[in-house]
C-alpha cells in the first residue's frame, strides 16, 4: 500500500511529531509532502528514511499550490491519501480527488469549542471544511471529544473514526540523573518545587495563569517548554510581579534526529524529569498529549481540560487533578504538600501507545481502500452520545457507550 501523508508545515508541534511517530509504525510505504515550513520534523522524517517533499506554498490563498499538488499526487501513484490540519485538509482532499485517488483520508487534530488549531472558527471556516470533508473517505478524531464536536457540525457519524494519539512511553521514564543533569543546565535549584507548562506559548494556553500563581507559591519555579508569540508578554508578567528570576523559558525542544529546537539540546523527556508537576491550564485541548506525556514520566497534573484524561472512565489517571484558573494555586499548593516524589505510570497511558493507533489506522486505510467498516479494537474511549437521526447514530469507536 503507497500513502502519501499531506501535511500543513512540518515544524515542531503535536500532529508533525505525532505524525513522524506513525509513519515509523505503519505497515505501509509512507511518505510525506508538507506544504510549508519543512523544519525539524522533516528533518526526522528524513533521518527514519522518508521522502519528504516541500511544496512551497507561500499562503492559505496560494491557489497554485492545488494544480501542484494534484501531479505529484498523480505522478506518485498513491493507493491512499492522508491529510493532516486544516490547510493540508482543504487542498489534500481537493487535490486527491483530482489526482483520481478513491481513498482519501485526514487526521483532525486540533479542532476547538470556538478555534481551529488556535485560529477563531468562524461561519466561514466551518462552511468550507464541512465542504472539503466531503470530498474525503472518512474523518480520524483524536478524541471522542473531537468526535463530538465533528458530528454535531453534521459530518455523518459513520464517517468518523476515534485514533487516539499515541505516544513511546519507554521514552519518558523518569531517569533522577537527567533530572539533575537538566537542573544544572537549565539553572534551577536542585530543590526547588518546578512547576512545568509545555506547550506553545499563545494566548489560549493560558501560561500567564501559572506566572500569576508563582508569587503566591514560595520559592517554586516555574519552567515553560515551547515558543510563541506571548512570550515577551509573559516575561514582562513576571517583571511585573516580582518573579523574573523564577521562570525559566525552555523554548522549544530538541527533536528526535533533528538538529532543530532552541531549548539547549534537551529534549522533552529531559525536560518532564527537571519538574515536579505538569500544569495545563488551557481551556480548550482537542486531546491534551502533554498530560499523557507527564504521566507516562510519572509526573502528577493539575488540568483544566484534556480528553485524553476525561474521555476514560473514572480512576485511569489518579495522579491528574482537575481544576479551575480559580482553583489552581490550591492544586499546585496540594501536590508540592503531598511531596510524593514520582508516581507510578498510570493505566490511562497504556491506552495511547503509537502501536495501538497506527493498527487502528491500519484498519481504516484497508476498509476505505475496500469500501468496507472498520474494524477497531476495544481499548479506547467510547464517544459521547450525541443527538442524531435514527439512521446515523453511532461514531466508530470499539467499545461500547459508558
């Protein structure tokens, strides 16, 4: 099977690293187009042996770039196209059914109550993914919370398939010797209480909660992994309330087989082992792989949304509390009480491992190249009930409604 992945950009984020996870899993000859930003996810990409192309899109209205893609497509002579973010979405799928490809795939990632991977979704926005959608075979959610939101905007149930995201769990066991070799190379206290944030540094992240807390959180520090535009505007937050000297910016991290990142060569499992807990205060998560992240390095979380976690039933991640802005100080000032040390690694992570996701997409691409239903395994979250016609009811998901 030749399946060409089409993707927006390829800089460091959770769908181009994710993606880059699949690929290595999926028994499939994969490779990868980006439209944009070949950065240090195609960097890895080519490291593992993927042929990675750029298409050179200069814009969202670069209307060039569909003709192009639609050859290399055809040329390429793909049995399956798989898109990936809004962009690559919109002209993959276009391009795809041009191209004469039957097959036509795309991973929604980032999908939001009111934004689309951080950008307002407005009337239009949504008029004209619904129109794209279409154009496609089926709808991969990474959360049975994305599933929701996807079916309420009217994309058809049986449509939509729930992959979860996964990730290499071995890769983030907690090592005390990198914990201390990150402290000294970041400049944190051995013994200082380290409040993590990972993420990118934009307005709905909400970071500036976890600078606001720092001052009513003695001697804590706080540590922010990620890039972005609020950078300079969370320095200057924490100029103003006394604690310049207590929050450390990472940038981003360095990539696995890649030579990007601005974080000094630390890469995120480096990282996780320099905190003490993960804070994730973010009103709107399509999935929230940071916290499985966390938990995978046996890190406690306080979190105000993440379908990796709420999506499961009650008890699979004990170590992650939930709270509000309002309620976060306490959180925080409840787990540096505890003093628990590392906490074993919950069952909530053996739910999102890379294989498991790249069978169950396996399982998708033979049934849309076959025109059949998929048949998925019964280890993840059911989505939930939304009210439907009774000839659509039911969003693939392997197991039954909690």
């Amino acid at each position: 099977m030749r399946v060409l992945h089409v993707i927006t950009g390829l800089g460091v984020g959770g769908a181009e690293q994710q993606l880059r996870l699949l690929v290595r899993q999926l028994p499939a000859s994969c490779e990868v187009v980006t439209l944009t930003n070949p950065g240090a996810v195609a960097e890895g990409l080519a490291a593992d042996g993927v042929n990675v192309r750029h298409l050179g899109m200069t814009g969202n209205r670069d209307l060039s770039a569909l003709p192009r893609l639609t050859r290399l497509i055809r040329q390429g002579r793909y049995d399956l196209v798989h898109t990936h973010l809004y962009r690559a979405c919109l002209y993959g799928r276009a391009a795809a059914r041009l191209a004469g490809v039957r097959a036509v795939m795309a991973t929604e990632h980032s999908l939001g109550a009111a934004t689309i991977e951080g950008r307002p979704l407005g009337a239009g926005v949504r008029a004209l993914y619904l129109a794209s959608e279409r154009l496609g075979t089926s709808t991969v959610a990474v959360s049975a919370t994305i599933a929701r939101r996807l079916r309420e905007w009217g994309v058809p149930a049986r449509r939509i398939h729930v992959v979860p995201n996964g990730i290499d769990a071995d890769r983030f066991r907690f090592d005390p010797v990198l914990r201390a070799q990150a402290r000294t190379l970041l400049g944190l206290p051995q013994d200082a209480f380290v409040v993590g944030g990972v993420g990118r540094l934009v307005a709905g992240k909400r970071f500036d909660t976890l600078v606001r807390d720092l001052p009513q959180l003695p001697g804590a520090h706080l540590l922010l992994v990620g890039g972005g535009e609020q950078e300079a505007a969370l320095r200057a937050l924490a100029a103003r309330l006394g604690v310049p000297g207590r929050v450390s910016f990472a940038g981003e991290c360095a990539y696995e087989g890649a030579s990007g990142g601005t974080g000094g060569g630390l890469d995120l499992p480096t990282l996780l082992a320099a905190m003490d807990v993960l804070a994730s205060p973010s009103a709107d998560e399509a999935f929230g792989l940071a916290v499985v992240e966390a938990l995978a390095a046996g890190l406690p979380v306080v979190y105000t949304t993440c379908p990796a976690v709420d999506d499961l039933p009650p008890g699979q991640a004990p170590g992650a509390v939930r709270a509000d802005a309002a309620g976060f100080t306490d959180a925080l000032r409840a787990v540096r009480g505890a003093a628990g040390g590392r906490l074993p690694v919950p069952p909530a992570v053996a739910h999102y491992t890379v294989a498991t996701a790249a069978a169950r997409l396996t399982a998708i691409y033979e049934a849309a190249l076959h025109g059949t239903t998929p048949v998925l395994g019964k280890h993840v979250p059911s989505v939930p009930t939304v009210p439907s016609d009774t000839s659509d009811t039911s969003v693939t998901s392997g197991v039954s409604a909690r």
